[in-house]
C-alpha cells in the first residue's frame, strides 16, 4: 500500500503544498463548533490565507470561477469598493471570509449588495456560512441597502441549495456562460430581499 507524502497533496493536477497558514483535515477527524469561531474585519495579513481558500476551490470545484491560483493582486481586488469584509477566525486561524460589494460600481447601484463567500472545507456544514450571510445581512441594512445578490456555477449545487434554504431566489441564469474542467456550465444569478 502506498503512503500519502503528507509535503504535497495532489489534487486535479494541482499541488497545494500545507506550508501555509491553511490547514486541511479530514471531515470527521476535526470538527469546531460554531461558538468558537468569530467573525471580525479582514486585516492586511489575512491575505495569504484567503487567497488559499480562495485557490483551493479553484483547483479542486467549480465554487470558483477560475482554474488556476490566483496570486497576491486579487486580495486587493476583493477589497476594492467592498462595503463589508470579513474573515471567519478559529483559534487564530483564518477558516473563511465573507465580502459585499455593490453589484456595479454607479450610484443607480448602491443599494443592491453583491456578496462572496468561501470557508474552509472541513468547517462547512457547521452553520459557519449561514453566521457569515447574517453579519453581512445585518450590515446590508443598516447601510440601507434593500437587495442581497450571488451568483454561482450551476455545477455547485451546494451553494444553490444553501442560497434557497436561506430565502434566495432564482432569478436569472447565463447559459453556458463558462466552462471548467473541460465542461460548460451556466451562470445562476440569486436574490434575496432584505
């Protein structure tokens, strides 16, 4: 029987090496409850370990449109016009992060909130994205702002059925919009008043 070299693990073709502050463990052998995760603002340090969330779901799903790593520009990319920017901490580490922008960048725009998400693999399922949706929520009104909206994959079906169960609706789709891994997909567009 052949031994994982616990250096490198091989997914889709692509290396993610555990050096970083990222840490990836089996479902079941490390679960923390949702009490000890907090929710604070994104600090310039955090970059290094939201654009390895971000790269993880690039290599391995279609939870991220692209299909390589993104690399240092996109941290500034993501923090361009956000109205709110959030990372998920447990125990110091950083286990996901949540932003809202407006969905264009024109004032006819400013009160539709264009949201992203991504947490770590092994603290989903944990109610950590619904904690997240709800501080972004909170904050979209107090801003005023009357109209929450997502887009994703057709192909990730977890997160359309975490926008549904979440009172999201369908209302709109770009067929064969993109393609990853060799396969189109379209492109759904959610929406949530608030």
């Amino acid at each position: 029987m052949q031994k994982n070299n616990p250096e490198k693990i091989k997914i889709q073709n692509k290396k993610i090496t555990p050096g970083s502050r990222l840490r990836f463990f089996m479902k079941n052998s490390m679960q923390h409850p949702e009490e000890k995760t907090v929710i604070r603002e994104v600090r310039e340090s955090d970059h290094g370990s939201i654009i390895a969330i971000f790269n993880y779901y690039a290599a391995t799903s279609y939870a991220a449109y692209p299909d390589i790593p993104v690399n240092e520009w996109f941290f500034a990319f993501l923090q361009e016009g956000a109205f709110a920017f959030y990372v998920l901490e447990c125990e110091s580490n950083v286990v996901g992060f949540g932003l809202m922008k407006p969905l264009l960048p024109f004032p006819a725009f400013m009160t539709t909130g264009l949201l992203t998400y991504f947490i770590q693999p092994e603290y989903t399922r944990l109610h950590l994205g619904r904690k997240l949706l709800d501080r972004l929520t909170a904050d979209a009104k107090k801003m005023g702002i009357t109209s929450l909206v997502a887009n994703m994959a057709s192909k990730n079906r977890s997160s359309i059925r975490f926008h549904l169960q979440q009172g999201f609706t369908e209302v709109g789709r770009l067929h064969n919009a993109g393609s990853k891994f060799g396969e189109p997909f379209d492109m759904v567009w959610m929406q949530k008043r608030v």
